[in-house]
C-alpha cells in the first residue's frame, strides 16, 4: 500500500512526541478504526421469528424481569 | 441503540427438537470427553453466544494468534484464548474430521467436531495472558491443571448444563430481548467477583446516571479461596438494588465462567462479553481482574488503547472514597481535598469485619447489605 509523499510527511510531523513510532502504525490504527465502524454500518441485527421472541418473553416474564 | 454482538451476528449453536435427538443419539457412539464444570460452562456460553464470535473452541492459527496479537487470525479484537485442553493419552485415537461427544457430569453436554489437535506451552500461555509464570497467580496455578493437547473445533449444545441460579442466569439473546424491551438504547455493564460497598455503587450510579439502563453481571463460577462465594455476591445485590436503585433501572443477571485473574487481557475480554449481551458501555476499576500486584492500577485501562474496533466503550473510573469535606462519595478526579478528610475503602479490612461479624461503618457498605453478607457462616470460598 502507498501514500502521497505530503502525507507521509503531513503524518510524520503529527506523531512526533505521540505514542505512534511509526507512519506505518498510526495508519494501522486509524484504519482499524474505520474499519470497523463501516462493518457496523453495514450489519443488521439478526431477526427473531415471532415465536421465538414470545418465548423468551414469557421466560423474562416468569423470571420478573418484565 | 443495544451494541452489535462482535464479528457482527450472535453465535446460536443449541440443538433442538428431533435434531437434538439425532444428535443425542449419535453421540452415544463418539469418543467421549468428560468436561469439568469450568470448561461446560465455556460450552454453554460458546452456544449461546457470549463468546461471540467463537463457534467453538479455538484451533491452533487462532490460538497463536490470540496469544500473540490479542486478535483472532481475522484480525478481530480477542484477548483470551478460549480452549478445550485433554490429556493426550485421550487424543490418541481421535483425528481431524471425527467428531467427540463432550460430556459433563456423566450426562452428554455437547456435540464437537475435531478441526485441529495441537500441543500448546504452558509458560508461555502464562506468560503472555497472565504476565508472570509464577505459580502463585491463581490463573497461572490452574494452567497446571490442565492436559497436554488442546482440541480447537465447533461445537453444538445438546444439553444446559445445571445452574444453581436459574432464576438470574439469562443468555445474551435474551437480555437483548429485554432491553429492548424496556426501551434501552445504552446500556452499561457492570463486572463483578465482590460483595457491593459504596465504591461499587457510587461507580455503576455515576455511569447509570448517563446511560438508560445498568446490567449488573456477576460473574459465577471458579475463583480463588478467600473470595467471596457466588451466593452470597447474589444476595447482598438483590438486597442493595431493593433498598438503593430506581425500580427498572438494573437487570442483576449471572455469568457463569473462570475468573482468570489475568488483569488487562481479561478486562478486554470482560468487555467483549457484554457487548455480546447488548451492552454499549463497560466499567473498567482500577485494578480491573487483578490479583495481588501482579499488574498496575491502571494497566487495565491502557489496553483497551490497542482496540479502536472493539464496539464497546470502556468507562473507567478512578477508586472512589467517602469525602467528610465533599460530604459524600467522590472519585480522585473530583474531589480536591487531601487525605485527611477521605475514607478509603479498604477490601481488606472489610472481609475482616465481615469474617469477624462486625457491622462495617456505613461509609463503607451499606447496613442492609453487611447484614445479608453476616447472615453466612462463612461468606468465602474455600
């Protein structure tokens, strides 16, 4: 993978005196980050038949959660 | 909104209905592996998807690289390795592609099928996930326990195994059935192994006090001796949250499983568990999964800086104590007042009073709930 020189730099200059030791780890963080939240964006919760859910909440019911 | 479980869908590996009785049936005629109450208790919660997720026990890519980057192979966030060990003598006859039945008490547990069979080192391991190797770390004492191969495979859940709180043990499905079904939409998680002092409930209210709902999660199973043991944990809860919280705004449920003591690792993996069970926020203590001083104050804090991607957000919170000046409980980030006027809670003078049957001063703990733990005998596990 490669970048723009002037961002190499830009990024080069940012992390001084930061935690990051290298260009190539502060990229790795900020990736991971973005990653994720695009994969979250993109998941939908996974759906429950209607007897299933009338299940569990007559076992919430019975346990006096509800 | 109630956190995605992580790797993006919850885990559901329970047999029901006739192929749960083929299964049954089947298994008779596998290769048997008799588990003991800690590794049933990984099975159920594989199953059931608070490991999410994992749909069975770690094989060996995913195993070298839990210990190594606290990732699984797939790069997602995973601190612990999760594993079924047996004594190789056990393993002789058994090959990739065969399936075992997992039993637990004598009575079929579980279905797995064979993906790997692999050697694994002990200091290592203990390095690694514990820090230290020295056999005086609990977590460290109980990896001596363990057999010689470990065997990495899915697996699918044929029966519960028992639970003496039944009535409290709700599954991650379940909770996120619940919370939605109270409206929440954040939710912070509160890990527990301790009996609640005011410290305890000065932290999970602060957090409450932004979130819609407070899931008190104690954490069951084996522990160390001189612990406090689960039913006791239970009882002085259920009578803090009557007399001291908001009618609707705890759901006090157990998790069951090993508490490893392995401090920063294991606060990730705490984390990660919640989130499997809706929560979108997790209290992080000081010393969070300590034991002893085999880890810093705040080392549990400063891991969870390798995880951007984790999808729960740790709220950490400094020790709190009683401030005559403040005229309450107050943490070290709020309170500017020295020492003399603070009352910090020392856990170890109040087991002491506890063990000795001594009311414990109520900037301490509640009286209700010093009164509930003097009702045992002993309160400790042995």
């Amino acid at each position: 993978m490669s970048i723009p020189v002037t961002l190499y730099k830009r990024i080069q200059e940012l992390i001084k005196d930061t935690g990051f030791t290298s260009v190539s780890q502060f990229v790795v963080y900020v990736l991971r980050d973005v990653v994720a939240e695009m994969e979250r964006e993109k998941l939908q919760a996974e759906g429950l038949s209607e007897e299933e859910r009338e299940r569990i909440l007559e076992k919430l019911r019975r346990l006096g959660y509800i | 909104m109630v956190s995605q479980p992580h790797g993006g869908r919850l885990v559901r590996r329970v047999a029901h209905g006739r192929r749960r009785e083929r299964l049954l049936e089947e298994a008779q005629g596998m290769p048997q592996l008799e588990l003991d109450d800690t590794r049933a208790a990984d099975v159920a919660n594989i199953a059931h998807g608070a490991y999410s997720p994992l749909e069975g026990f770690l094989t060996e890519e995913d195993y070298e690289s839990v210990l190594l980057h606290m990732r699984l192979s797939n790069d997602l966030p995973w601190p612990i390795p999760i594993v079924l060990d047996t004594p190789s003598e056990a393993a002789r006859d058994w090959g990739v592609g065969d399936e075992i039945a997992l039993t637990h008490r004598g009575r079929m547990l579980a279905v797995m099928s064979v993906e790997d069979i692999y050697a694994w080192d002990r200091a290592e391991y203990a390095e690694r996930v514990y820090r230290t190797t020295d056999p005086g770390h609990p977590g460290v004492a109980k990896l001596g326990e363990m057999g010689g191969l470990l065997v990495g495979g899915r697996l699918e859940l044929l029966e519960e195994p028992p639970e003496p709180f039944q009535a409290l043990r709700l599954w991650p499905i379940e909770t996120r059935v619940l919370f939605r079904e109270r409206g929440w939409r954040t939710i912070v998680a509160f890990q527990t192994r301790n009996v609640p002092h005011l410290g305890h409930e000065y932290v999970q209210k602060a957090a409450l006090t932004f979130t819609d709902g407070l899931l008190i999660h104690p954490l069951v199973g084996w522990k160390k001796p001189g612990d406090f043991r689960d039913e006791v944990i239970i009882r002085a809860y259920e009578e803090l949250i009557r007399h001291y919280y908001p009618p609707n705004s705890v759901v006090l449920s157990v998790l069951r499983m090993q508490m490893r003591y392995a401090g920063p690792r294991e606060a990730v993996f705490h984390a990660i568990v919640r989130k499997n069970y809706g929560a979108t926020h997790f209290i992080v203590g000081r010393d969070h999964a300590g034991v002893g001083s085999y880890y810093g104050p705040y080392e549990a804090w400063d891991i969870f800086r390798e995880f951007p991607d984790l999808g729960i957000t740790p709220l950490f919170i400094r020790e709190s104590f009683y401030c005559t000046k403040c005229g309450g409980m107050v943490n070290e980030k709020i309170c500017p007042h020295g020492d003399e006027h603070r009352i910090r809670i020392s856990g170890t003078k109040l087991r002491s009073l506890l063990a000795n049957k001594q009311m414990p001063p109520e900037t301490m703990m509640r009286r209700e709930v010093a009164q509930v733990v003097m009702e045992f005998d002993n309160p400790f596990t042995e």
